[in-house]
C-alpha cells in the first residue's frame, strides 16, 4: 500500500482535472496562481495521520435535538 | 471630554455624571473618524445617520431613568460580515459589495437591544479569509500604531478602529485567531469565546464548526461588558449551549491567587518567534506569579500539527460556502481569498473526515492538560504586524506558515489576548494570548483582568498625525 506522503505530487495536469471535475476552470493566469499554492496544501493534506480505530471517537456528531429543538 | 479612548466602563460613568453624553460622544467619534480614517482605512461604511438616531434615543431614554446596561448609548461598529438589516454588508468583497440584508444578525440584534450605538461597518480581510489584500474594492486597513503597517486579520478593522480611538468596543469574527491576531498587533484585548457561547446567526460563515463573534476593546474588564450582552443560547443557532451565561462583570476581580497557569512548552522556539517576545511573555508571567498565580510548563502537539488539521477542515468548509461563486465567477475574488480557499475544492472527502478525526486527538490533549493547571498561556502573535507592502504579503502564508491562535480555535475554548509589551525597534504592540476549559470565558477574562490591574500596556494608545 502507498503511504500518502510517498506519493509524487500532483502534476499540472492532474491539478486542472481535479479543479475540472469539481466544476471550476480558471483562466491560465488564475491557474498558475493556485499551482504556486497548491503544494502547501497537499504537503499538509498528506501529513494527517489516518491509523484511527474503528471505533474512536466520531468525526462530528449530529445532535438533533439542537437543530430541531421546539 | 475627549472620549476618543475612553473605555466602556468609563464612558458609561461619564454619562451618568452628565460629563458627557451618547450623542455628544457620538458626534465626537464621527468626526474623528471623518478626520482620520483616510489614512487607517478602518471603515466601509460610516452609518452616522443611524448612529445619531441610536444615541439620541439613549439619550431620550437616559433622562427618562431608563437603563439598559453597561453598553448604553456606547459607540460600537461591526466587521462588515455581520448581517444588518437595510445596511449594505459586503464581506469585503466584490462578490457582495450590493448586498442589503432584511434582518439583523443575532449579535447585531442584541447590541441594538442593549442599546449601543452603531458607528459603522468595518474593514475585513475578505469573507473573513483572504488577506491583506489591495486587489479588492476598498484597501486594507492600516495600524494606528504606525499606518506603514498592517493591523492584522480577519478583523482588521476592529483592530485598527479601536486603536486608532474611532469607537470604545467592535465586534469580530475569530475562526483561526481573527479577533486575537487584530487584537495583538494593534494592542487591545479581544476575545474568541467558547465555540458555542455566542451566536453565528447572520455572520457570514467561514468554517462552520470554527466560527465565533468576538469582541475587541481597550481591556479585559470591556470584553466582559461586551459579553454579558452577545453571549447566550440563540435557538437559530444549532452551535450555541443553552447554558446560564455568568455575571462576567461581577466575576472579574476575583484574581489568580491559587490558579495553576501553565506556558505552553516550545511553540514560540518551533515557530521563529520575535527575539523580543519571549522577554515580554517571562515578564507577563513574572506579574501573574506575584498575584499569586503558579506558573508550570505544559507539552502539546506542535503548532505544525494543530495548523495543518485547522487549514484542512477551514479550506474545506470555506470552498463549500462559496462553491458556485467559485465555478461561475472565480475571477471576481481577491487573490489570497482564491488561493487560500480553492484547495478546498480539491482535498478530498477522507482527507477532511480524517482531519476531523484528528481534532478530536488534539482538543483531548488540552483537556488532559486542563486535569493539571487551570489555564494556558502563549503569545498573543507570534511576531509584530508585517508591513503594508503588497509585494511582501505572501499569498501563500497559509499553505506554509504556523500560527499560534489556532490551537485553541481547534478545542474551541476560549482564548484572549491582551497586550504585554512593545518592540523597541518598531514601537509596535506585542501580546499574551490566555486559554481556558470549554466556557470558562470568566476565567480567561478573570485572569487578564488581575494582569491588567498590575500592568499599564493597555492604557497605551497610538497618536494619529
């Protein structure tokens, strides 16, 4: 299995489809902005540490009785 | 009487001693601001009209024997994403520079309820996010202090209207130290309350599950007349706690004699921090240690780790909110806000539950923490305010800098910063950022109160040319 943090990093092409397939195309100009920004992100994306048990703590919980308090 | 840096405290007392009054104070601050603005950039919008109107009826409502707390006929204004009905609110954004709310949000409604007066609406950095930026339709606020230099942000205008002595109190917004880095850089106490404690109603959201209203004032004892009025359960807000809000006022004086406070060990080293800063902070603890206080030193994850789960989870939540401005009109954003939110749209679904999962690991270190001393303390900021030269703010400090607000903005407590200090080369504020268990604001204030009592940094203000 590949550890996340081993990975190659996104190339600029990937980096395009993957804004592509989230509905956003920017323009060359905006493109190149957010290539300067990127490796930031998937430098921190790739540090989070993901060995959690099943059965830990949830991630977020959903208190109903706040949202549809009467 | 010059009101222009007056506390609350002392601004309600020279009311009643008919020293002055709402609407002479008011008109005092207006043409201050008319004065002065033009170089601290501090305001969107002055709403003198609605001020006048808000002071005279205190007034009206003042000779009459009528009350309605420490806030008045006091002078305020709000960061320009908090909702106000008829009254433009922009987020500091081209995208919303048109938009007139119908309804006040709930913090702006129970100001207006107290009876405060409102001066305006405030610079931001854009949707509470992105910034310093000078591609946008209004320029970044300058700091009082030294206007070559930047107040900080998200609140930028809070910071730099307080400081620059246009109103006694403004209300922020602190997702990641919003309230507390304004609050460092332009020497003033403000306060992130507990997540939860204050409502969001109305406030334009930044991360859902890290988003608070704060305040930013002259002192500690301000922040805790501002919350005896904004904090409370709002059942339009799912995040509030129906809890009893405590007397924060009347709480305040009771010191730290006894109280375990624990410095927070290698995050000033971890992050480069000021040369003149770790100074100021022994200082500060020095003071608390002669009230009585007993300093102890306590270990947490890096600040490397608390930034990287905070950034995650802000850049996911913020792209959701703005996702079809983003696919339909990306350009109409500010640089920074762009490149500091489209990550969001790209990290994918595991990565942000897991980082969700990890917050959890990091706000149970601090509760474990909170079993041995009653509170934590930190620098407020972790250096002075950079420079107002857009060619040196980095767009890219997100992805790569450490900040050292948002551990608490992790755990959700609440966390204060005060000044301690100036730096002798620049002259600039330097501060303590103080952090407590879930809802216990009263001590965190409690605790800033008895510095401040010991100490003069706060009493110190910016002389505007």
């Amino acid at each position: 299995m590949a550890e996340l943090r081993n990975l190659p990093p996104a190339s600029e092409v990937e980096l395009r489809q993957r804004l592509k397939d989230a509905g956003v195309e920017l323009s060359e100009e905006l493109f190149q902005q957010f290539v300067g920004v990127w490796p930031g992100f998937e430098a921190m994306v790739r540090r989070i540490p993901r060995r959690f048990a099943y059965g830990d703590d949830p991630a977020h919980v959903f208190p109903p009785g706040r949202i549809t308090k009467v | 009487m010059d009101v222009s840096f007056s506390t609350i405290a002392e601004l309600g007392e020279a009311y009643r001693k008919g020293e002055t009054s709402p609407v002479a104070a008011t008109r005092a601050l207006i043409e201050r601001i008319e004065k002065h603005d033009g170089a601290v950039h501090s305001f969107i919008r002055v709403t003198a009209d609605v001020a006048l109107v808000q002071a005279a009826e205190a007034e009206r409502e003042m000779a009459a024997g009528k009350t309605r707390g420490p806030l008045h006929g006091i002078p305020y204004a709000l960061k320009d994403i908090i909702e106000t009905a008829g009254i433009v609110t922009t987020g500091h954004s081209k995208i919303r520079q048109d938009y007139v709310p119908e309804r006040d949000a709930e913090v702006a409604r129970r100001l207006k309820e107290a009876g405060a007066v409102l001066v305006g609406k405030l610079a931001t950095w854009e949707f509470s996010h992105g910034g310093p930026s000078f591609d946008l339709p209004w320029p970044p606020a300058r700091n009082p202090w030294n206007t070559d230099y930047l107040p900080g942000g998200s609140s930028s205008g809070a910071g730099a209207a307080v400081a620059a002595g246009f109103v006694p109190f403004a209300i922020g917004t602190d997702t990641g130290g919003s309230v507390r880095g304004p609050a460092s850089f332009c020497g003033l106490a403000g306060l992130k309350p507990s997540y939860g404690r204050v409502s969001r109603r109305g406030v334009y959201s930044n991360t859902f599950t890290m988003d608070h209203c704060g305040p930013l004032t002259r002192s500690a004892e301000d922040v805790a007349a501002v919350m005896g009025t904004i904090a409370g359960y709002d059942p339009e807000d799912a995040s509030t706690e129906d809890v009893p809000v405590p007397d924060y006022l009347d709480e305040i004086g009771g010191g730290v004699q006894g109280l375990r406070i624990g410095l927070v060990d290698g995050w000033h080293e971890e992050a480069g921090a000021h040369p003149e800063l770790g100074g100021a902070i022994d200082a500060a603890l020095g003071v608390l240690e002669a009230l009585g206080a007993r300093i102890e030193r306590v270990k947490l994850s890096g600040l490397r780790e608390y930034t990287d789960c905070k950034s995650i989870i802000s850049a996911v939540e913020h792209f959701a909110i703005h996702a079809e401005e983003f696919r339909t009109r990306p350009q109409d954003f500010g640089r920074i806000f762009r490149n500091r939110v489209l990550p969001g749209a790209i990290i994918r679904g595991e990565d942000y539950v897991q980082a969700l999962r990890w917050r959890t690991v990091l706000a149970r270190e601090q509760a474990a923490a909170l079993k041995r001393i009653d509170a934590f303390v930190t620098a407020g900021a972790l250096g002075v305010a950079d420079r107002a030269n857009p060619d040196a703010v980095a767009a890219d400090r997100f992805a790569f800098g450490l900040s050292i607000t948002q551990p608490w903005s992790i755990s959700g407590v609440p966390a204060l910063a005060v000044p301690c200090g100036f730096t002798r080369a620049e002259g600039l504020p330097l501060s303590l950022q103080i952090a407590a268990g879930p809802m216990q604001d009263g001590l965190v204030l409690r605790i800033a109160h008895a510095y401040q009592q010991a100490t003069d940094w706060h009493r110190r203000h910016p002389v505007l040319g």
